[in-house]
C-alpha cells in the first residue's frame, strides 16, 4: 500500500475482532471518514477468538520485543480508568518441568523478566506454591517443581473489552454491516482484469457477502482470523487451530473458597485457569496447546472454491457449539484434577473450542499482501494477541502508515517463504501437549 491515503478513500475492514475493531478505530482517529467493518455478527461476535469472559493479561515472554510491548499493555490495563471492571489483577504461576519445552520456556521468560529487570520469584517447590496459595489442593506439577510466580498479571473479560473498543468505534464514526450481507465469502475483481499490473499484483473492486450482495471499497483490511485463508492465498504462514476451553459453574460457598485462586499455567500440557468468574459464577481453564485442525467440507469448498487446508465452519453456529473432542475433555480433566482435584469429575457446565491463526513463528502479521495493491492483513494472533488490545491500534496504525521500526516491520511481514513447507508451524515455544492433528468425521458434525 503507498505510504499517503487519500483520507476519503472508503476502507472495508473486514472481521471484528480486537484486530480489526483496533484498526478501524485507528484509521478513523487519523481522519479517515469512510470505515466501515464487516462481521456476521455485531462484536463482541459471540463465538470469536476475541470474545469470552476471561482472556490471561500477562508480560511473560521468551521474545522481547512481545515482553515489552505486552508489558506497555500491561500498563494501560492495570492503571488505566477505562479498564477498570474489564481488568483483575492476578497472581501467576507458570510451571512446566515435564517435559523439556515446558522447562525450556520457564528457563526463557525468567531470563527475559531478569533481563528487563521485571520482579518475579522462584517457586523451589510444590509445597512452596501451596504454601503461598493453600487453595491450591493438587499435586502441581510434581515434584522437583519448576517454576515462578509473577505478581504483575491478571485477567480481562473479554467481550466487556471488545464492546468498549466497539463502542469507541462507533463514537469515531466507524460503521458495520453484520449478518448474511457482512459474511465475506469472496472477492470482487471488478469486470476486467485491466487492474492487474505489470508485476502480477491484483486490486480487489469489493468483497462478495453471503448474501449475494458486494461491499465496495477503495481498500481493504482482512482481520478476520482463522477465516483468512478461505479469502486469500496465505502461503503457508496462517493455520486455523481449534483450541479446547472448559467451563465448571461453581456454587456460591465455592466461589468464596476459590476467590484468590491464582492463575496456574503447566507449560508442559499447556493447561491453564483462570480466577472464577464473579458475573457467571464460572470457573474456566483452557489448554494451550498444538490443537486441531478442520478440512472444509464439499459444500463450503463449493462457496469458497478452494482452499484452505484448515477453517472453522464457514457458516458457524451463533454461540460457541458445547462440544470438545473426547481427548480434549481427558485434558481437560488432568489439568483440573493437577490444580484442584476435588473438582477433577464434576460435571462440566459448557466445553468448547476457540480457533486460533496461528502462525509458523507465532507471529502477527501486519502487512500488505504480496498479491494484492489493495488488501492489508491484520492478524496471525497465533492464541496470544488478547493482550495487547490496549497498544494493538497503535502498532497497526504504524503498520498501516509504514511507521513501523525496521525490525518490527520484519517481524510482521507477510512471509511467502513457508509455502512448501510441511514442518512450518514450529510456534514460539510455548505450545504443549499432543501434536496437532485432524478432526474425523463424527468430531467435525457435531461441531
């Protein structure tokens, strides 16, 4: 995309989760007058990957530019009014020593924290975790532990986060279309090909819905996260994951007893938790792990024409479906019976699964598309992206602007050099669990 914009150019963001509702905002903060942002739902999108009731604030990584930048967020999100009601803080406990990734990432984001000069401490033992937290009933992950505590961390609701960056949106001028006519299904090149150019790039007319209808613009931002591939090709650099969640609604005694649950996060399984939820009375843990992938069926290939090797259902459900594959729910369990065993068989309220984009290195993607002059990509959240929605605007904006520092633009590129490639998604080295595999037949229905 050129460096200068014509103010008045119409821009078609389309996705509404954090990535696309943060540029949209940003791009009508700088005095674009014609932003416009499509869904199939009015965000908070009830079964998008930026919706819930709880997703982990946290600075703790390996990377540094992730922990400074998610720190800067950190920032906003514990000292800042707007967030007040959206944010909690919350002890976090990060342990992991069965396996040698799990105790390869603790030894990293301890060394980024010592780094930085970050305050954390050493937890020598089971014991030592249960001594500080007596709630915590379980083994933990055994003994020899491995592990720290971070004070500076918590947790945000997330679909309260989203509405407000909706809201704000819709205070900057920013308009949507949801529904059949918001679900894009294909692009529009116009009734010639004269909008191709001497070095094979393409410029998009519009975005075809399902409704039959088009959506015009000038440009286009595609933030619609693990629906990018079914658009655009991608090269090999995004891959649609299902990632498990489960929900225990606990009773009024319960959420007294758990109130100053930390979170607790075994890097080695990729289980983790959250405080109880006061709102839904809900206690929900997740697995953070290599996940699941879905091959379209015949009737979505037949809408999309393609093409990518993993998605979500093209026409979801309008809630998360109340499903997690019979292994994901073993896992599910073992993480709970690990923390809080008593709880380990109780019959779970709602489990489910949240598609991720992950990327080969876990890292956004913030770019032009190679193959087009028109459509910008915003996304790759790769599970971890939550967090930056206070700063998120900000790095698109510069992104948008080609602003960005050298090593972040090359951080963030649209890479091609992925697309033959069949041990790419690699992630960042904080993935634990099994290998990622297929959903068969049955699994795929009763999603």
């Amino acid at each position: 995309m050129p460096k200068a914009k014509d103010k008045n150019s119409r821009i078609v963001v389309v996705g509404a989760g954090i990535f696309g509702l943060s540029i949209a905002h940003q791009l009508a903060s700088e005095g674009y007058k014609n932003v416009i942002v499509l869904d199939r739902h009015m965000p908070p999108v009830p079964n998008g990957s930026s919706t819930d009731i709880s997703r982990v604030i946290r600075f703790d990584y390996a990377d540094r530019d992730y922990m400074d930048i998610a720190y800067e967020a950190y920032q906003k999100w514990s000292t800042l009014p707007r967030y007040k009601g959206i944010y909690y803080n919350s002890p976090y406990i990060l342990t992991g020593n069965t396996s040698s990734h799990g105790q390869a990432w603790i030894k990293n984001t301890s060394a980024a924290l010592q780094s930085r000069g970050m305050p954390w401490s050493q937890i020598e033992s089971a014991q030592d975790a249960k001594a500080r937290y007596p709630v915590l009933s379980g083994p933990l992950g055994g003994d020899p532990f491995h592990g720290y505590l971070n004070l500076q961390a918590g947790w945000a609701d997330a679909s309260k986060a989203t509405a407000q960056l909706r809201d704000d949106c819709l205070e900057a001028g920013v308009s949507f279309i949801c529904g059949p006519a918001g679900t894009v299904v294909g692009l529009d090149y116009g009734s010639t090909n004269i909008n191709n150019n001497s070095n094979g790039s393409k410029s998009i007319k519009a975005v075809k819905t399902l409704a039959g209808t088009a959506v015009e613009g000038d440009h286009f931002v595609l933030s619609i996260g693990a629906w990018i591939s079914n658009l655009v090709p991608m090269y090999n650099s995004a891959l649609a994951t299902a990632q498990v969640l489960g929900y225990v609604r606990l009773t009024p005694a319960e959420m007294v007893k758990y109130k100053d649950l930390p979170i607790y996060s075994n890097a080695s399984t990729g289980w983790f938790n959250f405080p109880p939820h006061e709102e839904t009375q809900m206690l929900k843990f997740a697995v953070h792990g290599w996940g699941y992938t879905r091959a379209l069926d015949a009737k979505e290939t037949s809408i999309l024409g393609n093409k990518a090797s993993s998605s979500p259902p093209l026409i979801p459900p309008r809630v998360r479906t109340d499903y997690v594959p019979a292994d994901a729910e073993k896992r599910l369990r073992a993480g709970l019976r690990e923390m809080l065993p008593e709880l380990g068989d109780r019959e779970f309220e709602k489990a489910a699964v949240c598609w991720y984009t992950d990327t080969p290195t876990g890292d956004f993607i913030m770019d032009s598309h190679p193959d087009f002059t028109n459509i910008f990509i915003a996304g790759g959240g790769s599970g971890h992206a939550f967090k930056f929605l206070p700063v998120l605007s900000k790095y698109l904006g510069l992104a948008w602007n080609n602003q960005l520092t050298p090593h972040l633009k090359n951080k963030w590129r649209f890479r091609t050099e992925y697309e033959h490639r069949e041990d790419a998604f690699w992630g960042d080295g904080s993935r634990g669990g099994p290998e990622r595999r297929e959903l068969d037949s049955g699994e795929k229905a009763k999603l």
